[in-house]
C-alpha cells in the first residue's frame, strides 16, 4: 500500500536491510553461477558522481554524448575494429535485439528468417517475437559449437543474417566463427556475433596464450558484436554494448526523437531514458585498467576456472561436460538434480543448465570460495554413494 506519510532514512535503510538479508552477495564469495560480479570501487565511484546524466537526450549533456562516442570507440578497438558505430545499453539481451532489428530493417524479405546456434541466448526469443523474424535453429557438434555445415544447409531467399556464439551462456564455448564470418561473406549476409560475455575474455586470453578461434571485426563478415562491460568489465549494471561494423546499421534502427529539452535527436536504442552514468563508467573503467590491467583479471580468472575443472576431476561421480574454454566450467554428476538441491540449500548460488552445474568464475571469487565449494560438493556426492 503506498504510504500516507513519509519515514525517516534510517527507518527505510532499516527495513531494506531486513528485506534483502535473503540476498546473496557477490562479497561472500557463494554467487558462482552468476556472470556478473561486485563492480569495480572505481567504477561504482563514477556512476555516483555522474547518476543524473540521460544520454536519451544527449543534447543537453553534450560532454557525455562524447566520452559515450569514445568509449564506443575503445570498445570497437579492443574488437579490432578501429572506429564502430553503437551505444552502451542496457546489456546484452538490449544490444541482440538491436543486431536483429538492424538486419531486419535493411532487409527487404517479406518473411525474415535468422539462423543461430540451439546454443544462443534466449534474448534472441525476444527478438524473434517482437520483431516478426522467424528463428532458424542450427545444431551444435559434439563440442557444443554450432556445427556451420548444418547453419549452411538452412540458408534461404528468407535468411536476413546469422549468429554466432563468442562465450556461450551455458559452457563458454566460442564457436566457429572464422567459418561463419566466410559463410556469410559467400552468401552476403551480415554476421552478428553474440560476446556479451567473451567480450572482456577473449582478447585479454588470447593476449595471454590460450587457443581460442578469432570471433570479432578482423573477420570481414563480422558485421556486428554485443559485448557487455557489466561482466567481466567490472562496470555496474546496466552496461551493455552494441558495436556494428558500419553507420548503415545505426540509421537503420534511429528513430526520430522531435520534444527532447536538448533538440531533435535520432534515437537508435530501445531505451529512450538511459543513464549516462553507465556509458561514463564504461570509458572511466577502461583508461583506468587499460588492456594490461584487464589482462591481469582475466590471467586470474582463467588460471582459477582451470585448478577447478582439475579439483572437480578428482571427485567421484563428478565429470566435465566439456574441458573450459573461458572462464566457465560446466559439470555433471549422478542424481544431478539431488547434488544441485543439497548444493542450493547450503546457500550456493550456483546455476543449472540442460543438466549440468555451471560455475562462471568472475572477479569476485576467490581459490577459498571454490575450496568451500568442493568440500560441500564432495561431502554431498559422498552421501550419495550407496
């Protein structure tokens, strides 16, 4: 019931308290099936001083319309493009959209048609019902990458684009797309690739030495990328990102926006309102870290997630659906469904997925977390044994 008088601060702090204590917290260490993590000190800093900018009406901050512009920039940069055109928004399910409406629009098929992975977000669902697109589900192989043969076979007049995976939300597996940026370059379609989380891994990992396929602009049928800072870029939610290969893609989702207090604008997010503190945050974080800084997390994070897969080698009953590729390690076990339960009531907040457990091994977690863990994990299994 909305309140007749006010309470004090302190009263509210109080209640909210009391009302989040069933909350899990990143800080404690017991979030593992989450991709996103505590933002960095930096970046929450950021976002306080600069809560009040709305780049949905950028004329009247015309400062942060241009560090978003930059921060763009960067962004397409570090996907080895040297200037993209796109927005910082809401997070990846926002920026797929975007990608799809983007191919849709500057396409002239009657009964538009995408052909993506079975393992794709489901934010590519969203897309297909709200903009009229018929999705075309390609198969994966025995890696869990979309087998490229089968997205081939299921080219059409109708196809309008492809997708492909760069960090899949289940296994972290990035698919094939060298091929798929060749496949649609034969076929002159646009490939949109989904890396909201591979984004902040994979350039840092390859950096690194870890074998993993190429999947950004240096592929010339790449023509579009989601990647989301609010993961493994540290920044606060909301921050996602939509970066296309060229300006034709931007126009053909703007919308004129005619009242705004700064001026007549085009509009090309879904979004009208949007904080101007993420796209901010998203630039600050990034000349702050810089490529040496990310690189240290990644380092971290990709060495921890591999002493994982091995711990979990080790227990009984318990396998890898597949060896890491980022830092995501999936695994089984028998009577999957009563380990995942013990595990949840034991305030893991783990999740699973197609039958497996998935833990995303994100800034916030520490080797004394994942200890913690494979003690609950081994006690349980060990109870499970008749």
């Amino acid at each position: 019931m909305f309140p007749g008088q006010g309470a004090s601060e302190e009263d509210v702090l109080r209640e909210l308290e009391e009302k989040t204590a069933e909350d899990l917290t990143f800080d404690s260490g017991r979030i593992l099936g989450s991709m996103c993590t505590y933002p960095h000190p930096f970046a929450v800093k950021v976002v306080q001083r600069y809560i009040d900018r709305n780049l949905g009406d950028p004329g009247l901050h015309v400062g942060s319309q241009k560090i978003e512009k930059e921060a763009v920039d960067m962004l397409a940069n570090l996907l080895g493009l040297e200037k993209g055109y796109g927005h910082i928004v809401s997070g990846g399910t926002e920026a797929n959209i975007l990608a799809v409406r983007a191919f849709r629009n500057l396409s002239d098929v009657e009964k538009p048609e995408l052909i993506l992975p079975e393992s794709a977000h489901f934010s590519f669902i969203k897309a297909g019902e709200m903009l009229g697109v018929k999705l075309i589900w390609a198969k994966l192989r025995k890696d869990y990458s979309v087998d490229v043969r089968d997205v081939e076979s299921k080219i059409t007049d109708n196809t309008i684009g492809i997708v492909g995976i760069a960090g899949t939300t289940g296994l972290g597996v990035v698919d094939d797309i060298p091929a798929l940026s060749d496949l649609a370059l034969d076929y002159g379609l646009p490939l949109h690739v989904d890396a909201a989380f591979g984004g902040f891994v994979i350039p840092f990992a390859k950096a690194l030495g870890y074998d993993i396929p190429d999947f950004d602009f240096r592929l010339k049928g790449v023509k579009s990328i989601t990647i989301d800072p609010h993961k493994m870029g540290m920044v606060p939610i909301p921050a996602g990102g939509i970066i296309f290969r060229e300006k034709k893609y931007i126009d053909a989702i703007s919308v004129l926006a005619p009242y705004l207090a700064g001026g007549k604008i085009w509009q090309a997010t879904i979004t009208g309102t949007r904080p101007g503190a993420s796209a901010l945050a998203v630039w600050a974080m990034i000349k702050h870290l810089g490529f040496e800084g990310y690189k240290e997390v990644v380092k971290r994070a990709m060495e921890l997630s591999r002493w994982f897969a091995g711990e979990l080698k080790k227990i009984p009953s318990v396998y890898l659906i597949r060896e890491p590729v980022l830092n995501i390690v999936s695994f089984g076990a028998e009577e999957l469904e009563r380990v995942e339960e013990e595990l949840k009531r034991r305030g893991w907040g783990i999740s699973a997925h197609r039958g497996y457990i998935r833990v995303v091994v994100m800034p916030h977690v520490r080797r004394e977390h994942l200890e913690e863990f494979l003690r609950d994990l081994r006690e349980i299994v060990a109870g499970l044994t008749p």
